[in-house]
C-alpha cells in the first residue's frame, strides 16, 4: 500500500535514491540549478532520496540549506543518520557499537599510524568521529579544494590509504570492521553491513514496487557498489551529474 503522503505523486510506489558526490554534484563541490531542477519535476512524479556518506553537514552545504525539504528522504552516513518528509528516523550509533575501550585502541593506532607516514603535506582534522561510523584523512579534512586534488593524485601513486587500510585489517582483525574509500581524501570506517545499504530498512514500510539507485562508485570496492548490486534496488551507474540529469529524462521523460 501506497502511503498516505506520496499519493498525490504520479508514481508514489516509485523510488529514486541517490549518491551525492558525483552524482548530483561534482566530488565535495555543490549542485547546479540544472540538477536543482531536475530533481524538483522527478520529484512531481517519484518518491526521492539521497544517500551520501558524508555527514549532514557536508550535504547541507553540497545540496542547500533546504535539504530536508527538498527530498523525501535524507540520507546521510549511509542511512545512520536519516530523515522521512524532514522528520528524523531512529538510528544506531558507532560508538555503541565498536563500545569506548576498543574505539580508543582503534583511534590511538589511526593517529600514530598518521604520525609516522611520509605525506607532502598535512592539513587538520585527520579523524572525524560521526554517529555511524569514523572518517579517516591523512591529509586531513581541512585541505582545501587543490590540496586535496594533490593528495587523489599522490596517493593514486603512492597507495597511502590503500596501504592504511591494510594495516589496519591486520591490526583489528577481531572487529567486523568494512574500510570503504569513497571520495579524495579519506576513508570511512563503519561496522560491516552498515554501507548504504542500510538505508533501505528505513524505506521498507512505505511498500515501494521499485527502487531506483544512481551512484558513480558502482565498481567493486567502490561505496555505490553494494546497494547498486543489491536485489532490492535498480541500480544505475553515472559517470558525472549530466549523466544523472540525461538517465533521469530518458527514463521518467522529464522534458
Ligand atoms: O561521499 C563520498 C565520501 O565523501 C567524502 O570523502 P573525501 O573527503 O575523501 O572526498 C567523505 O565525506 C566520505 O565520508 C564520503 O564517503
């Protein structure tokens, strides 16, 4: 059953979800008036969301201060932190999960491991602690824009957060712990399970008949590419937002 707040939609047991970065906007950077408007007209006649792993912060300022009005659903650190019609949904929390005493040996090595690399430069905040999961940078979240260019392209070179990953398995091999390098400059660390796939238990009430994923790190190993595969969803795979903004029209003949 269709429910009651999507009725007036064209097609209110239709989905769509989306990826953030490079997918409704080019990588940490913000949505054009085109994506802007696409969305509104597909939002006339589908249900929308987004699912980013990005904290709540980033997507306000990558989608707008509106955010939570603009889409159906927001989902942000893969679903941990999630909204339905601006409303906040119940979520878990990482630290509740990995508990104090192992996050602190899990932090201790993060920092120490940083402390002794070779990296041209470093910037701030190399350890961001957030509800589902933690983001590890080692040029740090601070980098502005070139920096962090610089940084995708020492470390396509270099392996730097390949090789952190690694270490990291091999240190903590007791906690089910998934390392997904998603963006430029860092990669997030969750409880496995917690991808984004974990958005779809909080969509599952509303009974849609299909739902639609656009992401751009559709390939294995990227963050896109466990809901993307997943039987419940019909995955799409962008190269960039006009790829969005020209699968959208064909699909659902926006125009
Ligand atoms: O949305 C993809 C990733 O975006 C950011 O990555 P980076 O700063 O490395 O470009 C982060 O917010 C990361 O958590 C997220 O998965």
């Amino acid at each position: 059953m269709v429910a009651k707040e999507f009725e007036y939609k064209e097609k209110p047991d239709v989905l769509v979800l989306f990826d953030v970065d490079g997918t409704l906007t080019p990588a940490r950077l913000t949505i054009s008036d085109e994506v802007r408007n696409t969305l509104a007209k597909l939002r006339k006649k589908c249900v929308i969301g987004f699912v980013g792993g990005s904290d709540l912060s980033k997507q306000l300022e990558q989608l707008g201060p509106t955010v939570l009005n603009d889409f159906d659903y927001a989902f942000s650190e893969n679903g941990l932190t999630a909204y339905r019609l601006g409303e906040k949904l119940a979520s878990q929390s990482f630290i509740n999960w990995i508990g104090e005493e192992e996050y602190n040996k899990l932090a201790v090595f993060v920092l120490k491991y940083l402390s002794e690399i070779e990296l041209p430069k470093r910037r701030g905040t190399f350890l961001e602690f957030r509800n589902g999961m933690i983001n590890v940078s080692p040029i740090g979240r601070n980098a502005s824009t070139e920096e962090r260019n610089e940084f995708e392209r020492f470390d396509k070179e270099h392996q730097v957060r390949a090789k952190f990953v690694e270490a990291l398995k091999k240190e903590f091999p007791h906690l089910a712990l998934t390392y997904s390098i998603g963006g430029q400059i860092s990669f997030d660390v969750f409880p496995t399970g917690w991808d984004k796939t974990y958005c779809l238990q909080h969509v599952e009430a509303d009974g849609f008949k299909e739902i639609h994923f656009f992401g751009d790190k559709t390939m294995v190993g990227g963050n896109d590419y466990e809901i993307y595969t997943d039987s419940r969803t019909i995955g799409h795979s962008v190269k960039s937002p006009d790829d969005t903004v020209r699968i959208l029209n064909e699909i659902f003949e926006l125009n």
